[in-house]
C-alpha cells in the first residue's frame, strides 16, 4: 500500500517587502484605526517616559523596559486583534500593544509601584503581567518561549472545537530567533496551519549583540520560507506602513492562511533596561533610517493625510499624560503587599480575600 503523502504548502511562500498604505483613500478608510493606534502609541509612549524618570527618582524597585521606538509595530498589532476572542502575548517592549489591545494603565503603574492591588499583587515588580481573561497570558521572560505558547492555546482552542475566527498573536525580538522554542512554535504552527501572527521586531540587538552576531540570513523574514508560512518585512518605524502590513498577516491568518511571520525593522530608541545606557549602540545606526522616531514619523503622517490637525495631537498629549499621573498617583497611594498576611498561592484558587483578583473598574478612563 503506498502512503499519501501529506498536503504541502504552496513553495515558496509570500515574502514580501510591505509597503505603506499609499493613496490618500486607503489613508481615509483607516482613519479610524490609525487615529486609534497612533492614541495607543502616544499613551504607551508618555507612560514610560513617566517610568523611566520614577525609576530614575529611585522610586521603582527592579527594571524598567521600554518599548521606545517601537510603538508603532506593537500598537498596531494590538489594534488589528479582538480582544477576548483573540490571543496576545506581548513581550517587555509591548506596552503599546498592551494599551491597543485594552490593558488599562493602571496594570502597569500598579505592577512597576508594587501596589498588592495590581496584577501582579505587588510581588513582579515589572512586566511579567498578563490578563488571561481578554486573552492576555502573562508574559514569559524566556526569550522564544511565549512562541510555543500561542501556538498551544490556538491548538488547545482548534481540540476543542472554539478555534474558528480566532487569531493569536506575539511579539519577539531578533535575540529570540535564535532559540529553539521560537522554531519549535513556528513549526509546529505551520505543519498545523494555525491561525498565529509572530511579530519580530529587529531592533538590531539582543542587549549588546548585535544583529551580525545573532543570524546569518540577510533579512530574518527569509525564514518563513524554511517554515512554509507567510513572510512580511516592514519598515517598523512607519506607521502607515504597519498599518497595511500588520492587518494584511492578521487578516491571512484569520483567513485560515497559516502562520504569519512579519519582521519589522527599527532600533530600539533606549537602553535595553533604563539600567542600560545602550552606548554600545555606534552612532550610525541612530543616524540611519530605522533610527528614526515613529512617534514623530506617525505625528507628520496623521497632519499630512488629514487625519489629525496639529491641535488635536497637542490635546491628545495633555489628555493621555493627564490619564498617566492620574495612574501613578492611584498606584502610589496602593498599599504594599504585607509580608506578614501574604503567603506563596500562585496556584491557589483564593483561599482569603487578599486573593481576590483586585477590581479594575478603578482604572482611569
Ligand atoms: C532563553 C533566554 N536567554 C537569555 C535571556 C536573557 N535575555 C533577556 S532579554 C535578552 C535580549 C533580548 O533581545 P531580543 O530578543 O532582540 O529582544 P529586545 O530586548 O531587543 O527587544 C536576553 C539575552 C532570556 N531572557 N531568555
Ligand atoms: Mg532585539
């Protein structure tokens, strides 16, 4: 008896260079969307400006880690998916995402200020937090590791027969790519066709190695055709280009296309940690093009297209660092947790009320 052999997927797969939303039509059929990716940049933006001067006030405990530079890519991500029917696993530079995918501020002021009534309890006192139930797991620090993750929830979903219009999605950094979870997840998405979206946003270091150290291939999207999946390259510091190339991979995989492995390029605008100074970083990567500020690239775009005048972006600056203090003065005056009632429950179901999973109808609007 001869055996089948399994369906393949079509070779080669798309690799395309993503290119912006061009005419002035798309541009006004996104308003909507661009208007709202851009609030999320701009909020995540001014929140970490915030913690980085409380960490260098010495009033956080730990690391700080910014997502500067690459808001647009993680906002847009976070836009493009539904939130609690879709799965996101963002990573320490996704609080943009975060934010677009409707993780309120004061999840973040409460984990970085240890107050016991954030997600975290007060005892992560950085980015380890999540919100499973919008179908936010918490993020995982192994770098590659939240790959394999997605790639088991949407599994998980497809065995139990709620998988249909759903997508998951997650964001890695170049670094990951090198680890075997981030292969592992990849392929099994792709020999079972799950609707996954990976984001890798090549900053162009892991820390201090720089992206001649860390892969050998010209462009890291070369590497959905090893997958059989779809590939996207970006220019991550444009937001009308994420716009179109980000909503395209979630759009094919919603479809039932596959996996989709969408590689932005950028540079990370800050230390690795705001312990870091990132001096390691030579001058004419911040003076090359993906050196540029995506903020100010997607402040000109929104002006020039029409979608936003000058006055409202200065508005929506007051409005959103409004909203951050707000959320740093609620975490401040938080208690602590209390080393004397708390003890280790990580699995526990809530045994007393200091278990209770806090409110978070006290968040700022
Ligand atoms: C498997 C694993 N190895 C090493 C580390 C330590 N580590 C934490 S962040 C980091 C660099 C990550 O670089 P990249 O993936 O490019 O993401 P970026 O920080 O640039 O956003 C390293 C090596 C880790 N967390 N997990
Ligand atoms: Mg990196």
């Amino acid at each position: 008896m001869r055996l089948q052999s399994p369906s393949r997927n079509s070779y080669p797969p798309p690799v395309a260079q993503g290119s912006p939303i061009a005419s002035n039509d798309d541009v006004t059929a996104n308003r909507k969307f661009l208007r709202s990716v851009f609030h999320s940049m701009l909020r995540a933006r001014l929140l970490e400006n915030k913690l980085s001067s409380l960490y260098k006030a010495g009033k956080i405990v730990g690391g700080v880690y910014l997502g500067k530079g690459q808001e647009a890519v993680s906002a847009t991500l976070g836009t493009a998916l539904i939130p609690g029917q879709d799965f996101f696993a963002p990573l320490i530079r996704d609080q943009a995402g975060r934010t677009a995918f409707g993780e309120p501020l004061i999840d973040c002021t409460r984990t970085y200020l240890g107050s016991a009534a954030g997600p975290m309890r007060g005892r992560d006192g950085n980015i380890h937090r999540g919100r499973p139930t919008m179908g936010m797991p918490a993020m995982i620090s192994h770098l590659g590791a939240q790959v394999p993750v997605i790639a088991g929830m949407l599994f998980a979903k497809r065995l139990q027969g709620t998988l249909a219009g759903r997508v998951g999605a997650t964001c890695v950094g170049d670094g990951a790519t090198s680890t075997g979870a981030f292969h592992e997840g990849l392929n099994l998405a792709a020999v079972e066709k799950l609707p996954m979206v990976v984001i890798v946003a090549n900053n162009q270091f892991a820390y201090s190695t720089p992206n001649t150290r860390q892969f050998a291939c010209n462009d890291l999207v070369e590497k959905a055709r090893g997958y059989g999946i779809g590939g996207f390259a970006v220019d991550g510091t444009d937001l009308l280009a994420c716009a179109s190339v980000i909503t395209e991979a979630v759009r094919r995989a919603r479809e039932g296309r596959g996996p989709q492995l969408v590689v932005a390029h950028l540079l990370r605008l800050s230390g690795h940690g705001e312990h870091d100074d990132g001096s390691y970083v030579p001058r004419e990567n911040r003076e090359d093009h993906y050196g540029r500020d995506c903020i100010d690239i997607a402040t000109r775009q929104l002006i020039d297209h029409g979608l936003a005048t000058e006055e409202e972006i200065q508005s929506w600056h007051r409005q959103f660092a409004d909203e951050v203090q707000r959320a740093v003065a609620q975490a401040q005056q938080e208690a602590a947790p209390d080393p004397y009632r708390e003890d280790w429950s990580a699995l526990s179901s809530g045994v007393s009320p200091i278990h209770q999973a806090p409110n978070p109808t006290t968040q700022p609007s």
